[in-house]
C-alpha cells in the first residue's frame, strides 16, 4: 500500500471504511473496565479486624500499612473483612 491510503499497488481497488475488525464496539451498563468495577477506586473503609474501627481509605496508602487508631492492630481493606467468613 503506497502511502498507507488503502488502494493498494498502483492506484487500484476499492477502498476500505477503516472500520475493520475489533474486539466489539463500546457497550453499556455492566461491571465495565478490565478488573470490573472495583478497578481504580479510592473511596471505601479500612477496617480493623479485632476492634471494628473503620476509617476513610486513604488513595495510594494499603489499608495494610495502616494501623488502627484505637488498639493499633493493622487494618484491612472493607471488602477483605466482608468477605472474611467465606
């Protein structure tokens, strides 16, 4: 294709939409996103899982470098401790 415009050698053909074939076109509603829609978040708790505290999760920060600030016992994130007893 002499500079990339699609009519292939010499001039002839037909040419394309540029629409080609991908890996389906938007969509809407759903969990969105790679990793769902827990991807990127920042809002939420850490949570301590001896004493219950729970304090606003912190962007950048693991709740798992945070200790807590009643009984210092290292937090968790909100959906670790839901999801403890399954």
């Amino acid at each position: 294709m002499p500079r990339g415009d699609g009519t292939g050698p010499g001039g002839t053909g037909q040419r394309g939409s540029g629409q080609g074939r991908g890996a389906g076109g938007g969509g809407g509603g759903g969990a969105g996103g790679r990793m769902g829609r827990r991807a990127g978040r920042a809002a939420g708790q850490c949570v301590c899982p001896k004493c219950g505290k729970a304090v606003p999760h912190q962007r950048g920060v693991p709740c798992m470098q945070m200790t807590c600030p009643d009984c210092g016992f290292t937090m968790v994130r909100d959906v670790v401790y839901e999801n403890r007893g399954r």
